[in-house]
C-alpha cells in the first residue's frame, strides 16, 4: 500500500515539471492569414486579396501537396510560400510575425 501512494506522489510530481517544461502555449485563434495587414483595408477585400494570392478562403495557407515525395512536397511548399509573400507585398500589405490590433 505504501508502495503505491509513493509510486502515485512521484507520477504527480514529475507530471507537472514535465507540463512546466513545455511552456506556453499559443493560443492565437487567428488563421495564417490574418498575419497580412493593409492600412484602410476592410476584411472583405483583403480575403480577395488572400485568395487572389493564393490562400484559402478560410484566410488559411492553401497547399495540397498529396502524392509527392517529402522533397518534392517541401520544394512545392517553399515556392509557393515565396509567390504568396510576394503577391500579397506587391498587392500593398506587410506581415506581422504575431498578430495585433490591426490584424482581421
């Protein structure tokens, strides 16, 4: 019996350093989009705006690479991250690295 209340302490305890190791966690509820400001922008044309650049209308990133092997997916992936930046800075909007008051 003994044994076992020790066994069961020494699981609480190190269960909460481990959960106190791992930090944090973000809890931004905003898709990747939103990240994409524009001064005087409402959020009807900046979702044209992500979907003409290449996002889902959700305001998340939009990549299907299905089929392809990890090289190939990642290669796939990066050009498309690349035109997306490229379309929405030509299109007048910068990136946040964490969303504010300004995000949609």
């Amino acid at each position: 019996m003994m044994r076992r209340i020790v066994c069961t302490a020494a699981v609480l305890l190190l269960s909460g350093c481990l959960l106190e190791s791992v930090g944090r966690v973000n809890r931004n509820d905003k898709p990747y989009g939103a990240q994409w400001v524009k001064e005087g922008v409402t959020k009807e044309e900046w979702l044209a705006d992500w979907i003409k650049c290449g996002g889902a209308a959700n305001g998340n990133f939009a990549y299907e690479g299905q089929g392809q092997s990890n090289k190939e997916y990642f290669e796939g992936l990066n050009a498309h991250t690349t035109q997306m930046n490229m379309c929405m800075r030509n299109l007048g909007y910068i990136h946040l690295n964490q969303c504010d008051a300004r995000c949609l």
